[in-house]
C-alpha cells in the first residue's frame, strides 16, 4: 500500500509499505482524510521535540472501519471514525495514576511511533470512536480541538473571564472556540495579520491583539484589561487566563507577561527552545501555571457531540485541502504559508 512519509527535514515522499494485518482486538481502518497538525509541520521543517526520521507522519484523520470483531461498542464495518493516537504504556507512575494523556512513555502516532498517513492501518477497538454523522473531512479535526479543549479545561475558565490565546494556527484557534464556549471573553494574539483577520471574521473573538512589536503587544494588553500604578509605574491589570499555542519561548514569555496578578497561564505549544526569563515573576504574581499535553477518552466523546449539536463549526478551521498524490506539495505550501493558511488536510478517498 501507499504511505506519505517524512526522510529528513524538508523531504517528504510517497512509499510503498507492507498493508497491516489486524490482530485479536484491533480493527482495520481504510483512512479518508488526514490533517496536517502544528507538529508535523515542525517534523518537516526539523523543529518538533518528538520525531525521529524517517517517520510516517500524521494523527488527526478520520477512516472508515473494513474489518473488526464482534464488540461491546457497537462498531461495525462501514462507520465512519476517529481515534485517540496516543498510547500509554499503563505501567509507568501517570498510567497507575489514571494521567494516561501524559504517559511518562507516551508514543503519539506520527511521532514516537509511525502514523496514520497511510492507506490502511490497524487501531486497537478501544481507541477508536464513532464519527456520529459527522462528515469524515470534519471528522479528521476532532483531535487538534481535543488537544485544544483539553488545554482549555486545565483553566478552569469561569463565565465572563477574559482570555488571551497566544497563536491563531489550528490549535489556537480551537483553544478560542473552546474557550468562548465556556463562557470567557475571549481575545487571540499573533504575528500575522492576515490570519487574524481570518479567524476574526469566521469566529467572532471578542478581539485581537497583533503581536508585531513587544510594546504594541503591551499598550493592547493595557487597553484591554485596563491598567494600575505603583510608583509612579503604569502596568496592565492583565488577562484572567493566558493560553499558549504556539511553542516558542518568546510567545510563553507573553503570556507570563500579559496574565494577571493571581492569573492562569496554559502551555499547550511545543518547542525544542529554552526561556530565559526572570521565574519570580511567577511567585510575584501567584501565577498558577499549567501544562497540558495530549487529550482523553472524554474529550473525544465531548467533542464529537458537540460538533454534531452545532456548537462549533470545525469547517471554518479547515482551509486547504490536497489530493494524496500532492502530499510532498501540502507540506513545502504549509511551510511556507503557514500565515495564510490554518488547517491543511490531504485526502486519501481517490489513492492512485
């Protein structure tokens, strides 16, 4: 069968691979659609903490079960799903613990392991959900708004807060939606303009912040929270939760930065950069300070609902889409308009 694979930085090919066989307990997935994720452009461009080449890139997809056993969940040949990529080892500290999101060996599909870009592969029943309906191109986005949701409950965001998501790619976004659905005021924050007025329009923040020079960045943050003085100082009151999507150490410093006295500040972004930063400043403001990594059983469930109930609109996240055979294409235009564009997916329904 065919496979889109990454050899090294910069060089992606379409490769002949063994078919899978099914084992005892797992099912065989014909894939439909296959997203481009924030990390497999970090693998191709040679920036991803967790890659190793060459590698099978991808794990936000949807596919249609061929083949599986009789179960108790109801999956049956022909449904239309999704599934949970990241296995847990269940023997390390967080597995015992129920942390299963943050396996202390985790292998994430297209990461520590070979993923789902692929014709065919095999999934074991337990981690594969039913797409309820959903359109399988949709479908494929369910995991970057897991990711994203999960991040955004780590905060705790009450009715009425005001938010700051630092990156309007794919994640940022979804940790916006998410977030003004759980009621906060939500603002998003970036470099490029052209994304922002993007998402502005298709999502309806309570605003943005172009983030095109340390000091409008700041005189934003003022107006928006307001501002206190001490000593004759003008600062801002800051955001009640900062979220960070983007994985840089200057955007991580922005939201220390912009996030109020007693604030929530979220790291979902990942990055292989250190920060070099004054850490008082996190005892100075009583800063609780969350990572988040990965996503649930339940996120999956909760978003798929969702989504079918009409309360976000994953179509307005998707705005590029590629045949198979234009893989290598998908990547180096991602690579290289990435502030053009949000969520790239390639299709896998008419392989040649």
């Amino acid at each position: 069968m065919k496979a889109i694979r990454i050899n090294a930085p910069g060089e992606v090919e379409i490769c002949e691979v063994e078919k899978p066989v099914r084992k005892q307990g797992e099912a065989l997935l014909k894939l439909l659609y296959g997203g481009i994720c924030g990390s497999d452009l970090g693998s191709y461009r040679g920036t991803f903490a967790y890659f190793d080449y060459p590698r099978i890139p991808g794990h936000e997809f949807s596919a249609e079960i061929i083949e599986i056993d009789e179960n108790d969940k109801g999956l049956k040949p022909g449904m239309i799903v999704t599934c949970n990529p990241y296995f847990n080892c269940t023997k390390c500290y967080s597995c015992e613990h129920g942390i299963v999101n943050a396996c202390m060996n985790n292998e994430t599909m297209g990461c520590q392991r070979d993923g789902a870009f692929c014709e065919y592969i095999t999934m074991p029943i337990e981690r594969i959900y039913d797409g309820k309906g959903l359109p399988p191109k949709v479908l494929a986005a369910i995991e970057p708004f897991c990711i994203s949701y999960h991040g955004v409950q780590r905060a705790g965001i009450n009715k009425g807060d005001k938010v700051l998501v630092v990156g309007s790619g794919t994640i940022g976004v979804l940790a916006a939606v998410a977030a003004k659905a759980l009621g906060g005021e939500v603002y998003i924050s970036d470099v490029q303009a052209p994304k922002l007025e993007y998402v502005q329009k298709q999502f309806g923040f309570a605003g943005t912040i172009l983030n095109d020079s340390p000091e409008h960045f700041t005189e934003a943050v003022s107006e928006i929270t307001g501002t206190y003085e001490v000593n004759g100082t003008v600062q801002p009151n800051g955001f009640d939760v900062c979220i960070e999507a983007v994985g840089l150490p200057s955007t991580f410093q922005n939201t220390i930065d912009a996030a109020a006295f007693g604030g929530k500040v979220v790291l979902i972004g990942v990055g292989k950069k250190n920060l070099d930063f004054n850490f008082t400043l996190l005892q100075k403001k009583e800063l609780n300070v969350f990572g988040s990594r990965n996503a649930l059983k339940k996120d999956f469930i909760e978003l798929i609902d969702l989504v079918k109930d009409g309360k976000a609109d994953l179509e307005k996240v998707i705005t590029n889409v590629y045949p198979f055979e234009e893989a290598a294409k998908a990547f180096a235009d991602f690579d290289k308009s990435s502030g053009d564009m949000l969520k790239v997916v390639i299709d896998f329904t008419n392989i040649k």
